[in-house]
C-alpha cells in the first residue's frame, strides 16, 4: 500500500512540476502572441496601402 502511495505522489509531483513548467512557458508565448498580432495588423495595413496605390497607378494607363 505504501508503494502505491510513494508511486502516486511521484506522478502528482511531476504533474504539478509540468503544470508548472507550462504556466512558465505560457508566461513568454502570451506577450510574444500578442505582438505577433500586432504585427500583422500592421503588415496587413501596409498591404493595403500598397493595393491602393498599384490600382491608382493601373488607372493611369491609358
């Protein structure tokens, strides 16, 4: 029975040590996420603005 016991809290302790590990992890990917997105906004804006001047310059060919 106490081996069952011992074997038991080993899993817990390395559960407990991956949840931890992850909430860690999670810590630096959040922020990186977020400026990923930000980012692309930007990217996406630029895209457009790109767009527009292309079809401006196309509509000056006669």
């Amino acid at each position: 029975m106490q081996e069952e016991i011992n074997l038991l809290e080993e899993k817990i302790n390395l559960l407990v040590n991956k949840v931890t590990n992850m909430k860690s992890e999670a810590q630096t990917v959040v922020p990186d996420l977020y400026e990923a997105k930000e980012e692309i906004k930007m990217l996406k804006a630029k895209i457009a603005e790109a767009t527009v001047k292309i079809e401006n310059l196309l509509a000056q060919i006669p």
